[in-house]
C-alpha cells in the first residue's frame, strides 16, 4: 500500500485483507463480494433490494415490511450525500372505490440531468404501461445518456450500467435493485438506509428515527413538485398503532395461500414469502378487486427470479393469467434485454431477468426497434417484413434483394415483357391497355366490352309478349328477345287470368293459368252456358227467340214480404192480412212489371166507454171498431104537452113518450155481388099501447080522445131508398209495395 509522506516522497506500507467474514443480509438476500474503498481487498456486503406492491406494501432495503395509504408523489429513495445524483419518486393514488387504499401509479426517475417517468394507465386489469420524457412518450426500448429503458410487456425495466442500477415497474408493483458498492449507507426514503440494520430504516428527513415506517412515510412527500392537495403532517410525528394483521385471507377463493404452497416451495429457503403474504392477506381483507392479490405474487415471483429461481405461477391461477400478443409466447423469467440480431459480443447486455412476452425459443428480435422475432437475420423490408439474406422478393413493381454485405434491401424498377396483342371480332369489343391480372406489375391489351360501340337492335313485341334484355356470358352486346307474359290474347287484346274472354256466343270463355306450349301464353278455357231455369217467386221462365241463347224469367204475380212470409196476388187481386185487416194490398201492372200497392184505413176516434153494452161490433170492413153510443143511441124520450084536435085541448099536459136515436147503417164493397151492398135500419117503437085522455072543447064539451102511447123502442130494418157513397168518415192512404 502507498503511502505520501512528503516533498514527492512515497511510502510503501505492507497492508494485509482481513480474512472474509460470511454475513447474513437483513433483507434476506445473499452476499456478494465487493471490493474495499482501496479497491484491494474484497468482502461480502448485501445489495440493496426495495420491493412494493399492491396497496402499497413495502419492503425497504434492509427488508423491513410496512404498509403505508397516502394519495400523494413521495421520495422513494435519494442519496443522503449527493454522489451519483439519483433520486427516484412514487406517486401513489387512490385504486379502490370502496375503501381509501392506494396503489402505485408511476415511478419518476432523476438521474443527472434526464427524468423519466414509468407510468401505468391502468390500475385495475391489464398494465398499460407507458415512459414519458418531459410529457412525451418515449419509443422503446430507449439507451441514451447513460441510461436504457426496456419493456417486457408486462415490466418496464429501467437501467443505468454504469452503476448497476436496475428499477422495475409493472402492473401495480415495482423494485429498485441498487448495489451497496455505490449507495450503501446513503440512502433515505420509503426504501430505507441501506444499511443491513432494520433498526434505522424508519428516518425522517431530518435524521431523526421512528419506530412506524408508516409514521415516516407522511413526511417524504416531493417537495421539489407542486402538490397542494397532500396533506402536511404533523411537526411531530404521532405513533399511529398498525392496523391488525389478518391472520388469514378474508375472501374464500383468495390466492394468498399459494405463496406457502409447493408452487413457491424451491424459493422458501432463499427468499421467505411471509411478508408478502402479509400484502396479500391485507389485500384480501381491504381491497375489493381481487387481481390485486396477484401483485403479492408477482413481485415473490421476481425476487425469486433474481434469486435464480424461476416459478411458472400464473397457470395455477384464474384471475392472474398472462396476455401476449399472438407471436409472443409468456416466460416467468427472461432477459430484460431481448437478444436480437443487431448484438454486438463486444456490448454489455443487461443481465437482470424479467418476467414477460418473448420470442419463442429458436427466435429473436430482428433489431431492438421493430419488436420482430425471426428465426434466420437478414434484412427487414420497406413494410417491416423480415427477410433472409440473399431472398429475392418483388415489392411495389420493383425487383429487391437482401443483400448481405450491407444487410440492407436493394431494389430495381421491375422489367416486364411485351404484351400480346389482342383481337377483338365480338361486337361491342374494343382493345384496351389495362393492368395485367396476372402481373399487377405490368400492362396487358385485353378485349373491353364498351356498349356505345353495339349495333342498334328492335324492342317491339307483338300483343302478350314483353321486351327483355340480357346479355349472354362472354358476350358485350345485350340481345332483346320477346317473353310471354302471363296473360291471354284474343284478337290482339290482352287478358289477365280469371278474366272473361268473349270468344263464341252462348260460351263461358275464362283465362286460365295453364300455360300454352306452343305460345308460352295463357290459355282460354270456353265451356257452354248452363242456363238458369230456376226463377224466384212469382216469375215463370220463358223461352223466347232462337238468337238468344237462354230464356229470361217473366214477373206472372206480385210478392208482398210481411213478416218473414212471403204471399202472391195475381194481377187485379186484393188481400189484407188476417192479423191486420186495416191493411190490404193490391197487385196493379205498370208497364212490363207487376206492383203491389199497400192500402191503410184510418179509423175515427173510438171510446168503448161511450157505448152501450152489447153494441161493439167490427164494420163490415173487418178494421174499425164501431158501436152504439149512449147519447146518441136509439131510446124512449119522456116528454109531457097538451093534447089539441079540432079546437079541443087537454086541461092538463099528458105524457108523450117517443123514440129518438141513431142505428147502424153502412155501405160497402161486396166481393159476392162485385158491387156496393147497402143496409139502413131507424130508431122506431118496439111496444106501445093505447091510451086515452079527456079534452075540453071551446064550447064546454068534453071529448075523448085516443092516442098511442110508446113503451119500448128499438132499431129496425128499412129498405135504403138511394144508394149511398162511401161513408164521409172513411178515408183511405195507398203506397207502392
């Protein structure tokens, strides 16, 4: 070992390593060796480890776990004492509707002067995972600067090579993989010291320790970044008791107990999974999205992976599965940094392991850029096909070749032959220059059908036929040929099926549906007529002359409907109905048609109450009710007067009674007699006698005089002396029937 004593004088001092001494790394990880600060002598150290998941669940450098709730961008991890100038941040939101539980939503990495931020879209199902530089995505994989930047589809794997830094971010969960050569004992945040002891991992910015990590948490919000909405905590920190832990998982078809299980059973004894079942059990009790219990699996899964053990997990679940695109293939373990066809043996690759989508075995990327896999390199065609070196294909009419000296694509315009000529004789046919359908490439002079160039053709079609055009296969030209319709013809008119066709006289002629071979037309159907014989009541069928071809029905009688019932009155008869006999009908003619006219007798006014008993009778016309009125009737009349005859008088007034009243009489139609019949009856005594009464004369004398005295009086039949008119008191109303 040299030692400057002084004036460019150096002393050389024997310096002797100590013996190596086996560690045990608190975060559970294995040892390396690493040399001294005089970079001679080695010794074991542990490397710096800083894992989260879920809602969020830490576990810092050393290998503390915590969990810790803020809504808020945090320091993840910087130096104490600037040397590298890294400082990482983690912005933690809100990622559960039912219960105030966060999950990491994107990590920002400064590291000299570039900051990149890893960022995931979405929390709840599949990662959509983005890098953004000063707000713009970034095209991956990215290696500027000191820095490399990768995707795995389902991690984004963040590299600095010359320090050994390596931060990952996925689906809910990240690590930050810093070497204890270069930052050990030197760091500050939600990830710890650093430095193998637990005991100082809970550091406040201001050195101070706490007990609670999750205490410490609130006071390492991102002070360099404008967020007024986080909360400030308290000057001093407040022990917060931790909320109990769920000895077991909270929902019955919970993932949690395969981390126990013998799918991680060959990664137990190099990494214990009892922390991050922990995650996963308070995932199951406080998050109500199921998947997030997957991240507790995943982020065991890698660091089981960088223990050099590889677990296929995700097939013993249903709700962690993988997604690849169609020509990926999922590995639990492979390189964060693809092998493909552009690597160089003198570039250092990242050897840091990653699960996600890869090339199938026997495959790599054609170049970092185009995310390709092939299984031979060669050379990637304009449209990102890629080729074998030496392969000829034609692209866009152009011969091309990958050429495999300059492993680039060269291409030439296509050479293509002479065409054939074409000979068109068809009419309507003309020669073209168009497009070879053989060899899009190249032109060809082909036979085109252009129907402005076709003869002129008639469209007349005699009567029943319709104009159709059709133009055969292979043929330009439409050809007009006539079809039949559907129709019949007779005498050069039309005809729809079912329609009357008037063909021979005394013949029905219909149009049939049946169709003419001949034609092609309907046919005409004729049948002779069937006369109708069968006349309806009061009409007689008639023959009449030989030009006609059926007879006619000839009206013989009058039918007069009443009541449902039908009756028949020859010509001149009368008839009233038994049931109304004020009715009658008459049958009269009226040039060729018979009529029956309907009579009504209007009867006077009738009081049965005004008759005399045993006087109601019916006229002789059968309708009016007529009787003997008891005022009017025939009856003795009680009156008292003075006899007086031949200058004699009775002294005192004697009784006269006499007959006075009215009797029937009547006139009517007589169908017997064809004629008027006439009865008269007066009112006339019936019983009478003989009285006698004394009258006194002017000269004293006293003479007996004898008189009729009526008793009794009566109707009695006369003889009618003139012929009488109808009564004044009938009167008669005719209507047409």
């Amino acid at each position: 070992m040299a030692r400057c004593i002084e004036n460019n004088t150096i002393e050389i001092v024997p310096y002797e390593c100590p013996p190596l001494q086996n560690i045990i790394c608190a975060n559970g990880k294995k040892p390396v060796l690493e040399y001294d600060e005089y970079h001679c002598c080695q010794q074991y150290v542990c490397d710096c480890v800083c894992e989260g998941w879920g809602d969020p669940h830490y576990i810092t450098f050393d290998g503390l776990y915590y969990s810790y709730q803020g809504n808020c961008t945090y320091i993840l991890m910087e130096e104490i004492t600037a040397k590298h100038h890294l400082k990482i941040y983690i912005d933690n939101v809100f990622c559960d509707p039912t219960e105030d539980v966060s999950c990491p939503r994107s990590i920002t990495i400064a590291y000299g002067f570039q900051i990149v931020t890893l960022i995931n879209h979405n929390l709840i199902g599949a990662p959509q995972l983005e890098v953004l530089q000063n707000g713009k995505k970034l095209k991956l994989p990215y290696a500027q600067q000191g820095i490399k930047i990768m995707s795995s589809g389902i991690n984004l794997v963040y590299e600095i090579p010359l320090l050994n830094v390596v931060v990952t971010f996925g689906m809910t969960g990240f690590s930050v993989n810093l070497p204890y050569q270069y930052f050990g004992s030197n760091t500050q945040g939600h990830c710890g010291t650093c430095t193998n002891n637990q005991a100082d991992d809970c550091r406040l910015p201001t050195g101070e320790l706490v007990e609670n990590c999750a205490v410490m948490a609130d006071y390492w919000p991102a002070n360099d970044i404008y967020q007024p909405n986080c909360p400030t905590p308290p000057a001093v920190p407040t022990q917060v008791p931790e909320p109990p832990l769920e000895p077991t998982p909270c929902k019955p078809d919970s993932i949690c107990d395969l981390l126990k299980s013998s799918v991680f059973a060959e990664c137990h004894p190099l990494v214990s999974p009892d922390n991050f079942y922990r995650g996963c059990v308070f995932d199951s009790c406080h998050v109500s999205n199921p998947a997030v219990e997957c991240t507790s699996l995943q982020t065991y899964a890698a660091a089981c992976a960088q223990a050099g053990i590889c677990i296929h997990w995700r097939n013993h679940t249903k709700i962690c599965a993988s997604d690849c695109p169609s020509d990926k293939v999922y590995k639990p373990c492979g390189p964060a940094e693809q092998p493909t066809c552009e690597d160089s043996a003198d570039e250092p690759t990242v050897t840091f392991v990653t699960e996600g989508c890869f090339c199938p075995d026997g495959m790599k990327l054609f170049n970092k850029e185009s995310g390709i896999c092939v299984e031979k390199c060669g050379c990637l065609d304009p449209e990102g096909v890629p080729r074998e070196f030496n392969e000829q294909f034609e692209y866009k009419c152009q011969d091309c070749i990958c050429d495999e000296p300059t492993k680039t694509v060269i291409c030439k315009p296509k050479t293509c032959p002479a065409p054939p000529t074409a000979n068109c004789n068809d009419p309507g046919f003309v020669v073209v220059n168009q497009t070879n359908p053989a060899d899009p490439c190249c032109y060809a002079y082909i036979c085109q059908c252009n129907v402005n160039t076709c003869p002129v053709s008639s469209m007349d079609c005699p009567v029943g036929y319709k104009p159709v055009i059709s133009v055969p296969e292979g043929k330009c030209c439409p050809q007009h040929t006539c079809e039949p319709k559907r129709v019949c013809v007779h005498k050069d008119v039309e005809y729809q099926p079912g329609s009357s066709v008037p063909v021979v006289a005394c013949q029905d002629c219909t149009c049939s549906n049946e169709i003419d071979p001949k034609s092609g037309l309907f046919k005409i159907v004729c049948v002779f007529q069937q006369c109708k014989e069968t006349c309806e009541q009061g009409y007689e069928y008639v023959e009449t002359n030989d030009y006609d071809c059926c007879g006619k029905c000839v009206q013989k009688q009058c039918v007069v409907h009443l009541n449902g019932n039908k009756h028949l009155l020859n010509e001149g008869q009368t008839w009233s109905p038994p049931e109304n006999m004020c009715e009658f009908y008459t049958c009269v003619r009226n040039g060729d048609t018979l009529t029956a006219l309907s009579s009504h007798i209007i009867c006077p006014v009738f009081q049965q109450s005004n008759c005399q008993p045993d006087t109601i009778q019916t006229a002789a016309n059968g309708c009016c009710k007529t009787c003997v009125e008891i005022d009017k009737a025939c009856k003795l009349v009680s009156t008292k007067t003075h006899v007086s005859l031949h200058g004699c008088r009775s002294t005192e007034e004697v009784e006269m009674p006499y007959c006075e009243g009215s009797c029937n009489t009547f006139t009517k139609y007589s169908e017997a007699a064809a004629g008027m019949e006439h009865s008269c009856s007066c009112c006339k005594e019936m019983r009478a006698s003989n009285r006698t009464v004394d009258l006194l004369c002017l000269n004293g004398d006293k003479v007996k005089h004898t008189y009729l005295h009526v008793e009794e009086c009566g109707c009695g039949q006369t003889e009618c002396s003139t012929t009488a008119g109808l009564s004044a008191r009938r009167k008669r109303r005719s209507t047409l029937l």
